[in-house]
C-alpha cells in the first residue's frame, strides 16, 4: 500500500544570499552576493524578496532559476556561506541592493497509513 500512495513534496530552504551591489548591463542585471546562510548551487530553485515580500516570482508554489553563479569571473557549481558571489535571475532584471534570494530544495516525502 505505501508504494501506491503519491508522495508528498516538501520546500526545504537550503540557502539565503543578501544582494549588496547590483551592476546593470545592456543585456543583464549582475548582483553582486554574499551568501550569508546555506550553500547556493547553479541549478537552485529561488525566490527574490525585497523588505520581506516575495517579488519574484508571484504566483503561488512557483519558482525562479538562476541564470549564472560565478566567483571572480568563473562560472562555478555552488558557493557556500561566508563567501561573495555574482548572479543572474532568469528572465528578471528588477533587482535591488538589500535585497535576499533564498535557494530551496524539493524534497518528496513518502506518505504512510
């Protein structure tokens, strides 16, 4: 019986980053990072909040990816707290100083009788 039920899926934060500097190009907005809890990695799903309000994305359940993640100008796999970083939030450029990015991690959690 407990192979046929649906497992449940759990949001598990894994990492926070505070934006410090944000540098805009002709193509992208770069934030400039430091990573305060956590370890952040390429292929996290994110949320940007600004004063503590979700910004981006707005529907219910969803979430963002990340476009880059580098250290210096190396394009990197993850990058752990205590350390700065450089990121881009694809397709979304309205990015401000102070605000946080917090990584999550989709965890399926077997359901029992």
């Amino acid at each position: 019986m407990e192979g046929m039920l649906e497992p449940t899926v759990e949001e598990k934060e894994v990492a926070t980053v505070e934006i410090r500097e944000v540098f805009k190009f002709d193509k992208a907005s770069v934030a400039g990072c430091y990573v305060t809890e956590g370890k952040v990695k390429r292929d996290s799903k994110i949320r940007l909040f600004r004063d503590g309000i979700l910004i981006y994305p707005r529907q219910e359940g969803a979430f963002a990816e990340l476009g880059s993640l580098k250290r210096f100008k190396d394009d990197v796999k993850e990058v752990s707290a205590g350390y700065e970083c450089g990121l881009t939030i694809r397709n979304f450029a309205d990015i401000n100083p102070s605000d946080t990015i917090v990584a999550y991690e989709k965890q399926e959690v077997k359901r029992t009788l």
